[in-house]
C-alpha cells in the first residue's frame, strides 16, 4: 500500500512538472511573439539572403526577414516538408547534410510530411514547448532516484538554450526532453527503453550522442557491461545509418559543418541582444548551472557528475 501510494504521488509530481515545463515553454514562445505585429513564422527567423526565403514565403505568406543568412529554426522547416530529403530542399540548406542529421523533431512537426505549411510551423513550436516538459518531468525523476532535491528541476527550466531552442524551433528542447528520459529509464534498469529514448535523441540531434557514450561510461564502472553496450549501440547505429541514407541521397552525410565551438559558443551567439528580455534569460541561465552543479554536490552520486559533460556540452 505504502508503494502503491508512493508511485501514485511520484506521477503526480511528474505531471506537474510536465506542465511547469509546457508552462514555462509557452511563456517562452510568447516573449518571442510579444512584439506587435509579430507572426509565427518569426521561429523560423529567415535570413534577408538565405536561399530558403522564396520558398517559405511561398508557403506561409508574409515573414519578417532576419539579417543575413538567418538562424537554425529555417532549416528544420526545410527537413520538415522534405523527410527524407528526396525533393530538392536540402540544397537550400547552408549544409544540407547536416542540417537534415537532425531529422526527427521536424519529421514529428511536420507529420512526417503530410501537415501542411501552417501546420507544419504549428508543429515546430509544439514539439519544442513539449520537449521542455519531457525535460522537466525526467530531471525529476532523476533528483528523485539520485537523491537530488526537486528544485533541480529548476535548472531545466531556467536553461536558456531551452528557451531560445522553442523560440528559435531548433531541436535541443526535445533531444534534451529524450535524452533525459534515456537516463531516467536507465536508473529504473529500463535499458532497452532507455536506448530507444537516446537512438531518438540522437535523431534530433547528432550531438546529444554524449549522454548514451557518458551513461554507458558510468554503466561500466558499476560492472554492468551488458547494459552499456545496449544503452549506446543503437544510438550510433541509428545515427550511422541514417548519415549514410543522407550520403547516398545529397552527399556530406558526416559533415560537421565546421561547425565544433566551445561550448555555449552558438548559444551566446544566437541571443538577440536588442531584446529587453535577454538580460533576464542571462541571469535565468547562470542561475541553472549553479543550481545543477549544487545539485551535484548536494546528491554526491556518480552518476551526475558523468552527465556534467554533456549537459555542458550540448
């Protein structure tokens, strides 16, 4: 009874934290949209003079042009309405290989290719705010089996690549979302379910490769060698085949772009530092890398300290 009532109030704090982190997500898309006159479309941040505008304002209409070449959010329109990259798009792309690496949070916004335009960029956005909510309800259940306390949590929501990922609809919200409840499976001994949420992380995002390798590390060190062997093996098998489908279909389907910074590199990078809500974002994110290594400190157990590497890395 004691058990029973124990699992029942731990899905009710998974909840709750799944929609503080769909909360938290929608608040974020609407700092984006708060401007007057702001449209949806505005995620996609479409460059003034990248080759993608004349096809993305053919299908969604009016746009605000970003300068330059624009930002990350255009491109997972592209693989969105081209999956698997058999219909020309990927040559709009700065690098059409890998851009369309990180395939599976588009192929889930835009339906695998059968929602239209709209909702396609309806698509993009929900992903992203239910990608934080995965994040939060599994770092919660991490503090939960580590010994964390819950306000770790906070350092999810308070992440700025998190925000800026559903502001920007790239992937990182949802491949952290599925990353982090690859680890959270790997704690319950859920190893198979476990490497299907990190081969799906992957997918989003190739360099998120770093929590299966990192909890695979700490598997071994506890002598479960079977265990790290599933945990990584379909990840980078995932990962391998679909690169080569790339290769074989567009070419560069191992391309790195050139595209390997220290980290948080990108991220400061895409701030877009006229807004008078960045400054708060700043202080949100130094917050959430405070209180996740306090949290490291506070739990002591191994296992946060391997995963400070790709938290930090990604």
């Amino acid at each position: 009874m004691g058990e029973h009532g124990s699992s029942r109030r731990s899905r009710s704090l998974h909840l709750i934290w799944f929609t503080v982190g769909i909360a938290v997500g929608t608040v974020a898309l609407m700092l984006q949209l708060g401007t007057p006159g702001a449209y949806l479309s505005d995620i996609l941040r479409v460059g003034e003079a990248s080759p993608t505008r004349a096809l993305i304002a053919s299908e969604l209409g009016t746009l605000h042009y970003a300068q330059g070449q624009g930002h990350d959010g255009q491109y997972s329109y592209l693989v969105a309405r081209d999956p698997l990259a058999q219909h020309g798009l990927a040559s709009l792309a700065d690098d059409g290989g890998y851009r369309f690496r990180r395939a599976l949070y588009s192929w889930l916004a835009g339906g695998f290719g059968s929602l239209t335009p709209k909702g396609t960029l309806w698509g993009l956005a929900m992903w992203s705010i239910l990608g934080l909510g995965i994040a939060t309800a599994a770092i919660d259940e991490i503090a939960r089996v580590l010994g964390a306390r819950q306000w770790a949590v906070v350092g999810v929501v308070a992440n700025l690549g998190l925000w800026l990922s559903v502001q920007l609809a790239t992937a990182d919200a949802l491949a952290i979302g599925l990353a982090l409840a690859g680890v959270a499976l790997v704690l319950h001994d859920k190893t198979w379910l476990a490497a299907f949420a990190f081969a799906a992380a992957v997918l989003t995002k190739d360099t998120y490769l770093t929590f299966p390798l990192t909890v695979s590390a700490w598997l071994l060190t506890t002598r479960r060698r079977r265990d790290a062997v599933v945990a990584f093996l379909p990840a980078v098998l995932v990962l391998l085949g679909w690169s080569l489908w790339l290769q074989l279909q567009i070419g560069h389907g191992f391309s790195l772009k050139g595209n390997l910074s220290w980290p948080v590199a990108g991220l400061v990078e895409s701030l877009p530092w006229q807004s008078p809500v960045s400054g708060a974002l700043v202080v949100m994110t130094l917050l959430g890398f405070v209180i996740a290594a306090a949290g490291i400190v506070l739990a002591r157990h191994p296992l946060l300290a391997w995963l400070t590497a790709p938290w930090i890395l990604t």
